[in-house]
C-alpha cells in the first residue's frame, strides 16, 4: 500500500493534470453549457470510468502490449477523431430553441433538465467512448502510474490500481467543478437564441480541432 505522502503527493499532480486544457475538459465544458451540469456530470462518470480501463490495463501490462503496436495506435486515434468528429457535426446541426423570457425560460430550463435525465446514459457512455478512443491516455498512464510505485513496499500492480482511483477522484472533483459552473452559465444562453446559435458552432470548430489534434498525435 503507498504511504500517504506518495497518495497525497499523487492528488496534487493529478489536480494540477486535470486542471490543464484538454481535450477531456474541454468536452466537459462544451457538454455542460449546451445540455445542462447533470449531463456534464454524467460524461465526467464516463469518463473516469474509461480511467478505470486505462488503470487496468496498465496495472496487467496490456498497455505495454498495446504501446509496442503502431496499428493499435493508429487505428484507436482514427476512431476517436472520427468520434470527435461526429459529435462536431451533431453540433453543428443542433437546433435552436425559440427566445423565451420569464416562465417561458424557467419551462425551457426545466424542459433542458428532462431531456438531460433521459441522456444521461447516452452521455455516460459518450463519456467512456471519448475517453478509450484516445490512445494518448493510455500512453500517458503507462508513463505517468508507475513512476509512483515503489516495488520495496509490494506488488507494484496493486498499488497501480490505489493511484488510479486516486486520479479518478481527482479528475471527478476538478471536471465535476467544471460542469457544475458552467451548465450554470449555460442556463443563461438559453434566453439567447443567437448565444445558443453560436455556442453550437463553436462546439462543434472546437470537436473538429480536438479530432485533427488526435488524428495527427504521434506516439
């Protein structure tokens, strides 16, 4: 078991990793102001349970398996950008609510939190979806977990997995942050067509960039 100077020296790394612009954050916040904070707190589980694959493999030595073979990577990397870029074009296409004020908006927000309780699996495995089609990820945990591992204290998988939940914490708690303030700020464009006209448009440029960035990332 890590002492609790390696875990807490571990949660400051991945509160400052989960904090830096990404592409993980970035769907959050995108996801949060379009569809409402229960949306983007249903990727957030997606996507910490896509850690947990990437805890997993790393922890049984499948990621090393996988960083020893390009046509793995390349083949992962064109299904996330082609994920990306999907939802980009999803986007682009949203419709545009009607301009309300007063009860009319409280019912659209209203409306908004009902249709985010009926997506909120879909967004769930949206979340796992972009999360294992990035083979960065995996790439990164192979490099980033072990080096916190110490074999003098015991098996080095088990303590793989401990530091994996930790990072999962981590990220719950910065990309929960990150959802809830900012489908806070969503509701405010929903009194605004042409701020959801273009909030729609801009999420969909910023899905198409984080497809080009991933569909032209090296090992």
């Amino acid at each position: 078991m890590p002492t609790l100077q390696s875990l807490l020296a571990f949660f400051g790394v991945a509160v400052l990793l989960a904090l830096s612009p990404g592409p993980d954050n970035l769907f959050v916040l995108m996801q949060s102001i379009q569809r409402g904070w229960r949306v983007g707190i249903a990727v957030v589980v997606g996507l910490c349970l896509g850690v947990v694959v990437h805890t997993a493999a790393v922890a049984l030595g499948l990621a090393a398996v996988f960083a020893a073979s390009s046509i793995a990577f390349t083949v992962l990397k064109w299904c996330g950008a082609a994920y990306l870029a999907y939802l980009a074009w999803g986007a682009w296409r949203a419709p545009v609510a009607a301009e309300k004020s007063g009860a009319g908006a409280a019912d659209s927000a209203s409306l908004r939190t009902e249709m985010a309780g009926k997506d909120l699996l879909v967004m769930v495995r949206r979340g796992v979806v972009m999360n294992l089609t990035n083979p960065k990820v995996l790439i990164f945990f192979l490099a980033f977990l072990p080096q916190f591992a110490d074999p003098a204290i015991g098996p080095v998988g088990p303590q793989i997995f401990v530091f994996g939940a930790v990072f999962i914490l981590a990220a719950f708690l910065v990309f929960g942050a990150i959802a809830l303030f900012s489908g806070a700020f969503g509701n405010l464009l929903l009194r605004s067509p042409r701020a959801q006209f273009w909030l729609n448009k801009i999420t969909a440029v910023v899905f198409v960039g984080l497809a080009v960035k991933l569909a032209t990332a090296q090992r």
